[in-house]
C-alpha cells in the first residue's frame, strides 16, 4: 500500500511538472505574439490583389520595375522588426540599385497599439514639412528611438511593444528639425490614416506589416508578416524576370 502511494505521488509530481512547463510555454508564446495581429511570419498569396500607392510617400525611384506597398503600424513590434531585420537588405539589393521603390502606407492597429495612430498622423506632418525624403527620416526615427527603449541600441533586437506619447513624437521630429505640434494636436491627417486603413482591408489585409509586391503587369503579390529577405527576394525577382 505504501509502494502505491509513493509511485502515485512520484506520477502526480511527474505530470504536474510537464503541465507547469507547457504552460510556461505557451504563456511566453502568446505573450509575444499579443504585441501584433500578426505573427512574425506569414504566407504569400498568389493571384490579383488590388492596392494603390495612393499619394503616400515613395522610397527609391518612381519609375522602378517594382512596387512593394508596406501597410504598417509605427507601434507593432513586427513591422519594426521587419524594418530592422529585413529592410536594410531590400534597400541596399533593390531599393538603392532603383529596381524596386517601397511605398509606405498606414495600418494602425488602435485597438492594441494606443500610439499607432498618432504616430502615423506625425508622420504625416512631417512629410508636409520635409517631403518623401524628411517622411522616412521620421518613419526610421520612430523605429530607432523604441529599439533603444526596447533593447538600448537603435539597431538591437525586437522583444517588446514600446510605449510611448504624443510628446515623444514632437521631441523626435524636432530633433530632426520639425515643429508638427499644431498639426498632431489639430489630427489634420486622420483621416489620410483612415483612408490607408480602409484600403489595406480592402486588399485583404488584416494584420501588420502586410505587404502588396507589384510587378510591371500590375499583379500584386500578397505577403504577411515579418518575413525574412529570402521571402522578399523570390517574390521580387520573379517580378523582375
């Protein structure tokens, strides 16, 4: 009787431990997925998909082969991961050598990401200021100063969402030489914002970053998610054939 009862509470530790660490597992899971709608990788989705540049601002040359149309929120943790990890390698291969531009337009995730929307207007009043060029000055700003509050390097890895104000907003565009006070405080952009929003729905879009890549036929490829470059890259090149 005594056997019994010490290997049933050997069996009762045993299964009590496996319980706790998968929980613990899956608690860490959730936890960093809840910062986005969208996981940090995604599908392709081949076929038509209908997205306009718009008038939002342009990175690389106008007249390039290949479109790629960012939908975006300044707070997710994805897209600066993205912005991070990946970009630098579609700027320096494609951006840089003109065969492709990045148009980037805005997806404000409001119901998670309290500051997406505001950032997405101060941007916006930069670009009135400075044009496409001051807009990702500002839209690399934004990224940077939460990387050094994530991680305390501008280029440090992403872990977490970062939490932010309206002050912080100004005090960045001003180091960069821009008063957009009047105009955050006014949301003269909302609804620039809210158009963005209405039409990355429209193409299917649902989470952030996601991603319209358009070829010189007009097919937009759908892409999801913080992707690596390799993901970039065989879309791209396809486009480019």
């Amino acid at each position: 009787m005594t056997d019994e009862i010490i290997i049933s509470k050997k069996n009762l530790w045993m299964y009590s431990t496996f319980i706790l660490i998968a929980v613990v597992i899956i608690g860490g899971v959730l936890m960093f997925s809840g910062n986005s709608a969208t996981p940090s990788t995604g599908d392709a989705i081949t076929g038509l998909v209908t997205a306009s540049m718009d008038d939002d601002a342009v990175l690389g040359n106008e007249n390039a082969r290949v479109t790629i149309i960012e939908f975006s929120d300044y707070q997710c943790s994805f897209c600066r991961k993205f912005w991070t990890e990946t970009l630098p390698s579609i700027k320096s291969q494609y951006i840089d050598t003109g065969k492709v531009k990045l148009v980037y337009r805005d997806l404000p995730l409001t119901s998670i990401h309290p500051m997406a929307q505001a950032s997405a207007e101060a941007a916006e009043s930069v670009r009135e200021l400075g044009g496409d060029e001051a807009y990702f000055k500002y839209h690399d700003k934004i990224f940077s100063e939460q990387n050094i509050l994530d991680s305390g390097s501008a280029s440090g890895p992403v872990t977490k969402t970062i939490q932010y104000t309206a002050a912080d907003l100004k005090k960045w565009a001003s180091e960069l030489g821009y008063d957009i006070s009047s105009s955050l405080d006014s949301g003269k952009y909302r609804s620039e914002v809210q158009k963005d929003s209405k039409d990355a729905q429209a193409a299917g879009g649902t989470g952030t970053p996601f991603f319209v890549i358009v070829g010189s036929d007009g097919k937009g490829t759908v892409l999801s998610g913080a992707q690596p470059f390799s993901a970039f890259k065989q879309l791209i090149d396809s486009k480019l054939a």
